[in-house]
C-alpha cells in the first residue's frame, strides 16, 4: 500500500491547522501551477499532488479518513510516498516491486493478490499521467522491467497485468521480445 503523505507535500508538519494548509496551498501553487510553469509536465504532476493534498486536508470527513488510513498505514510500518507519479518515481517504486516480485515463493503464493496489487500500481491514471510525461526513454526502461516481472508470474494471473503494460509500451516491446500473448487494447 502506497500512501502520499500530504503535509510533506504541502511542506507542512503534521499539526497543521486549516489556515495553514491553504497559505502552503497558495504560496505552492504559484510556483507549481499550471499558468506560471508554461507546459513543465514535472511542475504540472507536482501541482496535482499539492492539489490533491489541498482538497483532502480541508475537507474535514476526507482529512478525518486520510488520518485514520495514514495512522494504520504507519502502524504497519508502510512507507508514505511524497513524490508525485513521474517516469523517473515510478520506475524507482517499480524496482522495488521487481525485487519482491523476485522473493515470492512459488508454490506459496497468492498470485491474484499480487496481481490485484500490481494491477492498482499500474493504475489507468498512473498510466495516462506516464504517457503524458512523454519521456520514451525512461517508458522503455518501466516497459523493460515490467516485462521481467512478469515473466515471473504464472500465465493465468499474469494476463490482466500485460495488458496494463502494454499500454505503456510505446515501442512494441512485446512485439519484440515474442514472449508475452496479449490483446492490446
């Protein structure tokens, strides 16, 4: 489980009031917004995320749930994320997926958790937020990656997972490597 914290985005600590969390909201938001960064699709992914953390933390029942999934998050001892979903973030948290994927026991596993788990990684808007950054070459090294980790998982739970890597595969490296059957969408 992946949680953003939003007071680290909003460069505030975790006592923040409400007045507090709209001046980080404001004075951010001219740095990052959209009308002053031109077409920056980094200062635009980090605008997102201090949008996304501005909605969440004044709203009082989504902050009230935010706290309660934040608290047990860190009870568990998950990470919270603070980087917005960029090629180079994601590929990094991909790595790491990699490396556990590589772990799993395989005759202990239980492959439509993983998948599910990867296929909320590979989420349709994590998907559209990568191909919009436009980086083909740090695509390719996720799309490279991806392949590996797939090859690890049994064909019945692997399909559901292929098809969301393909539609980051920008080159055909599914073509290429002849190794996966998939119907792109």
């Amino acid at each position: 489980m992946d949680l953003k914290d939003y007071y680290s985005i909003l460069e505030l600590p975790p006592s923040a009031s409400v007045d507090e969390v709209k001046r980080a909201y404001r004075r951010l938001a001219q740095v990052y917004h959209p009308d002053k960064s031109g077409n920056d699709p980094y200062a635009r992914a980090q605008f997102t995320a201090i949008k996304e953390a501005y909605e969440t933390l004044t709203n009082p029942q989504r902050k009230e749930e935010y706290l309660q999934t934040r608290w047990y998050a860190k009870s568990q001892g998950h990470m919270a994320t603070v980087a917005p979903i960029t090629p180079v973030s994601f590929l990094q948290r991909l790595i790491l997926k990699e490396r556990a994927v590589y772990q799993i026991d395989a005759h202990r596993s239980d492959y439509l958790s993983l998948v599910k788990n990867l296929e909320e990684f590979y989420s349709d808007e994590t998907i559209e937020t990568l191909l919009g950054f436009g980086d083909k070459t740090t695509l390719d090294e996720i799309v490279a990656c991806s392949i590996r980790m797939a090859a690890v998982i049994p064909h019945p739970w692997v399909q559901p997972l292929l098809q969301r890597i393909a539609r980051l595969d920008t080159n055909n490296h599914f073509q290429k490597t002849n190794q996966f059957t998939i119907g792109k969408k």
